[in-house]
C-alpha cells in the first residue's frame, strides 16, 4: 500500500512543479499580442537553459550535502525551498507582466527552480522500485 502511495505523491509533486509552466505557456496568445511573435521562444530559452547547469550543479554538491546534512534534510529543505520560490514567481508574473525584460527573470527563476525540484524528485524517485519513475514522468 505505501508503494502505491509514494507512486501517486511523485505523480502530484511533478504535477505541482510543471504546472506553472503549462500555465506560462497557455498566455502564448496573450505574449504574441503584447510583445511580438518571437517572445515565445524567448520564454521557452529562459526556462530550459537552466536545466542543464542545475544538473550539472546538483551532480557535483549533492553527495557533499548529504554527507553534511543527510539526505533526508537536504531533499525536504530543496523541495521546500524550491516550491517557495516557484509559489513567489506565480505570485509576481501577473504584477510584473507588462516588462518584457521582467518577465523574462521572472521565466529564468521559474525555470531554474523547476529544474531544481526535478532533480530532487528525481533523485527520491531512484529509490523507489523502477516503476516510479514511470509515475513521475506521465505527470510532466
């Protein structure tokens, strides 16, 4: 039973964590009118580039960190943190959103965030029974 529950909380975290993306990319009519046609790719550039050296920064301090402070603490101080962050950058995207340039950080810190969480989560996902991380990806 408690399989099952780990398997539907990595299917609601990653949810919860792609979710202000998809909301992000659903405003591409509303960003096109605003701004121009390009912006969109501006978007998608500022929320993926960060994937790649938020791994690469993840790979070379994880193992230091939990030597430090333990597994456990460091991957709930991460998801907690990194939801805090994303839950402030929902917050100021519509009070900031008439700034190109603005929203363009706001994306860079949403993407950063998101791609933090994913490693966490993805990490947790590793200990669990293969089949986990099938329910963590049907939910991105």
């Amino acid at each position: 039973m408690s399989e099952y529950i780990a398997y539907a909380s990595l299917t609601v975290l990653a949810a919860a964590y792609m979710a202000p993306w998809v909301s992000v990319g659903s405003f591409i009519n509303y960003y096109n009118h605003a701004y121009d046609s390009k912006f969109f790719v501006w978007l998608n550039t500022a929320f993926y580039t960060p994937g790649l050296p938020m791994s690469l920064l993840q790979g070379a301090v994880d193992e230091r960190f939990d030597i430090l402070y333990g597994s456990q603490g460091v991957l709930l101080f991460r998801i907690v943190l990194c939801f805090m962050v994303i839950a402030l950058v929902c917050f100021l995207l519509p009070v900031y959103n008439g700034n190109e340039a603005d929203v363009l950080v706001l994306v860079t810190f949403l993407g950063i965030f998101t791609w933090c969480i994913h490693g966490v989560v993805t990490t947790v996902a590793g200990m669990f029974p293969r089949r986990a991380v099938c329910f963590l990806q049907v939910s991105e």
